[in-house]
C-alpha cells in the first residue's frame, strides 16, 4: 500500500511557500511486536513550526530537510500488536505528516471520542489550551479587575488566553486583524473590548483608550509594533508572557523597534519568553481544569478545518495571512 508523505523540500526565505514542501510516496511496512499502525485523522499546523524550518539553533531541534516534517496529530490505531493499544482506538500526539505510520506508542495519549470531539485534544485540551492556561496563570498571574490585553487574540491561544482572563475576573482587550475577528471575540468569546490594528492608526492611543486604568497583563502571541504600542501603556509591575512572535517569524533582516529596557526598568515590569514544555509537571491538573470548564460552557473554542491531506502545506501558509479564526486543523 503506498503512503503519502510530506518533507521539507528547502528552507523558507521570508514566508513559506509550496515550493519548500514535497510530497513523496513510500511503502508501508508490515507491523512488529511492539508496535502499532497509525492512520493520520486530523493535522494540527502551527506557526511554531516555522522557527523549525530554519537551520538555527532554538529549543527544539530544526526539521532535516528531506525528512517529513511533524506536528501535533490525531491518529486511529487500524492495526496493534501493543497490549495498551487497541484497534479503532484513537491517540494524539506529536507525529510525522504521513497519511499512515508506525509508532511504538511512546509520547502518545490515548483519546476518548466519547468525552469530547476529537479536534479539542489539537486545540483547548491540548497544547494550545495548555499554552494559554499556563502562560497566564504562571507567568501572568492575574488578579480579579486586572486589565488583561491579547495580541493574535482570535487565534487557537489567543481566544483561550481571554477567556481564561474573564473567567479568573479580568477586563480583557483583544488585537487582531479584520472587524468581524472583532465582532467574533467580543460576541463568542466574551472579550470586554476588541481593536482591528489594520484599521487602527494611531494603536498606542486606542490601547490607551480601550485601557483606562492601563495594562496589567499583556500576553504577547505576535511581537513587533502591535507590542510596541502595547508597552506604552503597561502600569508598574505589569506581568508580560512572550509565547509567540508571528510578525517577525518570516523577517529575512532584524527589525529595530523602542528599547525595551527603560519600559520594564522604570514600569518594575516582568517579562519573561516561555515554551509550554517549561510547565509539563502541570499538564495534567491544567487539562483537567481546561476539561472542567469546557464541561461548564465556560470555555468556547473555534476551529477552522480545511480538508485533504495535500492541503497541509497551503494551510501552514495560511496561518500568516491570518486566514484561521481559532485552531486551524486539516482534516484528513
């Protein structure tokens, strides 16, 4: 039977393109003891994945070229000589974008289709959930009528990063790109107040305005100018998380913007770059918090599902043209 495959053909140059994809074709060997077929479901593509797609040094080792690129994946067990997996069983986990796989069934969780949809265990139970609870709960600390701003706020984090804000009693301003992300996150998701920076000329005066009491908590998902302008208004001992940087992930040269030590210097701020993998120890009372409030309709999520394995690539693309409202996933 053959087996579609996708590799990375070259490194991007500025934003990706097709050309830096390949899809191959391989022969599926026959299974051993010990192990289990996979049949690929559902695709999780992030913009993280990007930073691995440069031959640099960074926390996770770069992708190889010519070898298929991974994420985080949905997958049926369609055959098991595993005693802990069993055929029609379904597992997530970090995975190679095949259509079908061996795995010995190390670092994959076993998911119930029962308890929830599948795609969640991508997105709000997954690492995107864990990224939003424990980058505001440990590195945000928020208070109750604290003031909570979210860059990439209508993305798969940002939506569950201003939930969470609300739920734990925070003001919360979203930034994102187009009015109807606007209209989205402060009708679905409950945010307090929202900004279209593409429509927004001067945003250091309407964060400013959206924030009269100035910012406490600033979860940053996209880095330059939109966080320029939200440092100018973070009050003393604002807390800063750092989870992305999705405006400068295809820069060929260094941007240069405002100094940010006399911000943090005389604003007693504390900004600190995490990786949700720095918090692994609270992954399992973090999900079954996460679980607990989307049980409550307390947590909502969106996901935008593009469909094909061949469409992988083209929705990795459309991540920065912000083409996703919430998790984008491709469903296979």
């Amino acid at each position: 039977m053959k087996n579609k495959v996708i590799l990375l053909n070259k490194r991007p140059i500025g934003k990706p393109t097709l050309d830096d994809f390949k899809t191959v074709y391989e022969e599926i060997a026959a299974i051993e003891n010990g192990e289990m077929l996979l049949k690929t479901r559902y695709v999780s593509v992030d913009p993280y994945l990007r930073g691995r797609m440069n031959d640099s040094k960074s926390y996770v080792p770069p992708f190889e070229l010519n070898k298929p690129i991974q994420s985080g994946i949905i997958a049926e067990v369609t055959e098991s000589k595993l005693e802990a997996f069993k055929k029609g069983e379904f597992v997530s986990g970090n995975l190679d974008w095949k259509e079908y796989q061996i795995s010995n069934g190390e670092g994959l969780l076993k998911v119930n289709e029962n308890e929830a949809n599948l795609t969640p265990y991508l997105g709000v139970l997954g690492m995107t959930g864990l990224t939003a609870y424990l980058g505001l709960t440990e590195i945000g600390l928020p208070k109750e009528d604290e003031t909570l701003v979210v860059s990439g706020a209508a993305g798969a984090v940002g939506t569950i990063v201003g939930q969470i804000g609300k739920i734990l009693g925070c003001k919360v301003v979203g930034i994102t790109g187009s009015d109807e992300k606007v209209a989205l996150l402060k009708s679905k998701f409950r945010f307090n107040y929202a900004i279209n920076y593409k429509t927004t000329p001067d945003l250091k005066t309407a964060i400013k305005n959206a924030c009269p009491n100035g910012v406490d908590i600033y979860f940053d998902n996209v880095g330059g100018a939109i966080s320029d302008a939200v440092l100018a208004n973070i009050n003393k001992f604002a807390r800063l998380p750092v989870c992305g940087a999705i405006s400068l992930y295809n820069d060929t040269t260094a941007s240069l913007g405002p100094r940010l030590q006399p911000i943090i210097l005389t604003k007693s701020a504390t900004m600190r770059g995490f990786i949700v993998g720095d918090f692994a120890a609270q992954f399992p009372a973090a999900r079954a918090q996460l679980a607990l409030w989307l049980q409550d309709k307390k947590l909502k999520y969106s996901e935008t599902v593009v469909e094909g394995f061949d469409a992988i690539p083209q929705a990795f693309i459309d991540l920065f043209e912000g083409k996703n409202e919430g998790k984008m996933i491709v469903k296979v």
